[in-house]
C-alpha cells in the first residue's frame, strides 16, 4: 500500500485501515509464536503499513484538515 494511495482516503477510512492492520498483526504474531507463519516478511509489511497510516494521520491533525 503506497503512502499516496492512503493520503486520497477519508479519516474514517484510515481509522478503520489502521484497526483492520492492527488485527492482521495480531493474528500473524499468534502464528509466529506456534509456528505456523509461512511468510516472515509479511510482519514487516503490516508493520510498516501501520506506519504509513499513522503518519498520514498525524500529518492531517497538525495540518488541521479531516479530509
């Protein structure tokens, strides 16, 4: 997911990206700890996608916009 993509999304859609990748994370950490995680690098995928998302949304509350 490419940080351009997300800065045309709304808030309330980077809010729900940001739970939503929150809840893959936890899910491939549960599979990491039994074992069962076929593909490592996709913890750091998720984990530098919720990056982007965070970024994305402290850029708009300095800026003041709620696009």
């Amino acid at each position: 997911m490419k940080a351009s993509d997300l800065r045309e999304r709304t808030q309330a859609e980077l809010e729900k990206e940001e739970k939503d990748l929150k809840a893959e994370l936890f899910k491939l950490r549960f599979q990491l700890a039994t074992n069962q995680l076929e593909n490592p690098m996709k913890l750091r995928d998720v984990k530098k996608s919720i990056a982007r998302v965070k970024t994305i949304i402290r850029e708009r509350q300095l800026k003041g916009t709620d696009k």
